[in-house]
C-alpha cells in the first residue's frame, strides 16, 4: 500500500488486487468473469467499425460505518478479480480513511496500483460524535449530504483531470445525493444494497415508499397489524424496518436516517433509463423478490463474502474467540452486538451484562473499546 496525492491534494493510498494467496482470489476471479452480470457495470463505447469495451474505473462510495464498509470493500476487490485492467477508488470519509488505515499501517500487499484509496469529507475533522442529542446528529446527517456531495464532485473532477476518468460510481445506501453528482458529470452510477436481508430488505422499503407509506402510518402503533405486500406473504408492522416506523416521527432519533432513504429512493426514481441497483444476494435464493423489483434494473451479484483480511474502523483484538466457541456445545452461546455506532451507558452495560449472567447460559458480547 503506498501513499499518492490527486491533482485536488487530496491524500490516498493504492491496494492491488486481491491474489489467491490473499484468500481464494484466483477462483473468484475465474469464477465471476464468466458472468453478464458484472459486464453490465462496463462501460461501452461505439464505433463506426466496432463496439470496444472502455477501460472501467469505479468509484466506490461508502457511508462511514462498519457495516456499509466491509461489503463495500469487498465489492471493490470483487471487481478488481472480474476484470484484469479495471480500476477502483475506495472513497470514505475522511475520518473512517484515518481509522482503516493509519500512515503507519504495514504494506501487505503488493501494489499495482488498481485499487486507489482516497477520502472525501463530511465537513468535519472528527466525523459524528455519537451522544444522545438527535438534533445534533440530524444536523450532522444534513451537513453530511452538503460537504459530501461538494468534495465528492471534486474528488470525480480531479481524477478526470490526472487521466483516471470514473466510468461508474457505485454507492451504498444513506448517499442519494452520489447519484445526482454522477449524473452531473455525465458518469453512470449503480446503488449497492448491502443489507444482510437484501432483497426483502429492499423489497419492504420500496413498497413503503411507493404507495404504502400511509398504511403502515395509519397502523404503525399495533404491531401486530399485518400488512400485505404484492410478492410476499403477510409481514407484521412490528418486522418493518424502524425507519420505516418510528422514524418517520420528526422528533425520533433517526428521523433524517428515514428522510435519507426516502430521498434515495426519489433520486431512483428519477433516474433515466432504469436506475441500476446492485443488491448481494443470488438469483437462485430469492428469484420471486427479484423478478417483481422491474421498476430497476436490478442485478443480483451476491454474495459477496468476507475474504478473512479486511480493513475495518476496529481493530481486532488477539482473543481466541473461535477456538472458545468450538468448545461450546452447539446453539448453546448468546450473542450480543449493537453495531459499531451505538454506545451504552455504564448502567445500561451493567444491567445487560447481568441477564446475561443470570441466564446460564454462555454469552459472547461485543462493544466498543470507547464504550
């Protein structure tokens, strides 16, 4: 991994590709360049005398959590393994950036420089500070829309300028405003659905915002109630997504979170042709789902797996977690996580921490070292 500079001077680093002592690379590699599916993130170009394949750089864009990096950074080296000559530029924010990868980090990867890591800014230093203020964190969601959309726009600009011209930016979901600076420079884009129940995921909030948001409004308080979506058996309001519920409430917490979604989905929607959604699942595990999202143009490219050596914003600890879970009997353990942006009062811990024990059972609990 080495350091460069963009013409905007803008600090970022260069990965190779992922090799097949780097955890299986060669067969995946074998593995997805036979598939249409990638092709169709290409970008082609028409002569007179023949029709030629553009050499592709995709700009990867991730929301600064844990969850949408990982599935993000796999994606980038996924596509990396598909085509030999494409290019990628990982692009978080900046304070993510320092956090995956510190200027001291080793270099475990023999650089070629196909995979470019380069930050955007989300008009901070710090990135969110989590606390319990939801007008702060509101006002961090809004600020966040601006400062991205400015410095990503630049950050496109600048690698254009250096020879590196973006063929596709590809985004993960809380972004909305990434399709409008792609569609602005004239770069297609393609949403990257990362959640683990893709589909259905998908699926529910498309529905809601697309001629249901009243019903499950309407019902929101009785969980119970069933709602009926065309494609799906009967879901109860209470498996809904809380976005989708209580966050539609101007006061909740996570209320810009919902208006972040919604906005997502207005700027599919007004995407001309069909706006591209890639989602990590397969055909074969949720074909009805699939064949009924035809408003976009969906491509199932799933799953997209861990490769056992990622860079993450935590740093892993040398417990043997693995080998203490072996040594369970099967279905025995409870596991405990709240993600990497929640953080527990000492009394909520406390508390958590004490069911636990009074359970019986063996647990594995998971917080953050800042808790």
């Amino acid at each position: 991994m080495q350091e460069s500079r963009d013409s905007a001077g803008v600090e970022g680093r260069h990965w190779s590709a992922m090799s097949g002592a780097e955890g299986g690379g060669d067969e995946l590699a074998k593995g997805v360049a036979a598939s249409p599916i990638y092709c169709s993130l290409f970008l082609w170009k028409k002569t007179t005398t023949c029709l030629f394949r553009v050499q592709p750089h995709f700009l990867v864009l991730t929301y600064p959590l844990q969850g949408h990096i990982a599935p993000a950074l796999r994606l980038a080296r996924r596509l990396l393994a598909t085509a030999p000559d494409a290019l990628v530029t990982f692009s978080t924010t900046e304070a993510a950036h320092r956090r995956m990868f510190p200027a001291d980090a080793p270099n475990d990867y023999a650089d070629d420089g196909r995979l470019e890591l380069i930050p955007f800014s989300d008009g901070t230093e710090t990135g969110y500070v989590p606390s319990s203020d939801h007008a702060a964190f509101n006002a961090y969601v809004a600020a966040f829309h601006a400062a991205g959309a400015r410095s990503v726009g630049e950050l496109v600009d600048a690698l254009a300028a250096r020879g590196r011209a973006v063929t596709r930016v590809v985004y993960t979901m809380l972004l909305p405003w990434a399709a409008d600076v792609a569609c602005d420079r004239g770069v297609p884009s393609a949403l990257y659905w990362i959640q683990p129940a893709a589909v259905l995921a998908f699926y529910v909030y498309y529905h809601y915002f697309h001629g249901h948001a009243g019903v499950v409004a309407e019902n929101r308080h009785d969980p119970s109630f069933l709602m009926r979506l065309p494609g799906l058996l009967p879901l109860a309001v209470r498996d809904f997504p809380s976005f989708i519920t209580d966050s539609t409430d101007p006061s909740d917490f996570f209320h810009s979170i919902y208006t972040t979604t919604h906005d997502m989905f207005d700027a599919l929607d007004r995407e001309t042709p069909k706006a591209k959604v890639i989602i990590n699942t397969c055909q074969e595990l949720e074909p009805a789902p699939l064949a009924a999202l035809g408003a976009y143009d969906v491509l199932p490219i799933g799953p997209v797996l861990p490769a056992g050596d990622e860079a993450g914003l935590f740093k892993q600890d040398d417990a043997k977690y693995i080998e203490w879970l072996d040594a369970k009997p099967a279905d025995s353990v409870v596991y405990v996580s709240f993600g990497s942006l929640a953080r527990m009062a000492k009394e909520q811990l406390e508390e958590l921490l004490q069911g636990l024990e009074e359970s019986g059972r063996p647990y594995l609990c998971v917080v953050r070292k800042d808790n």
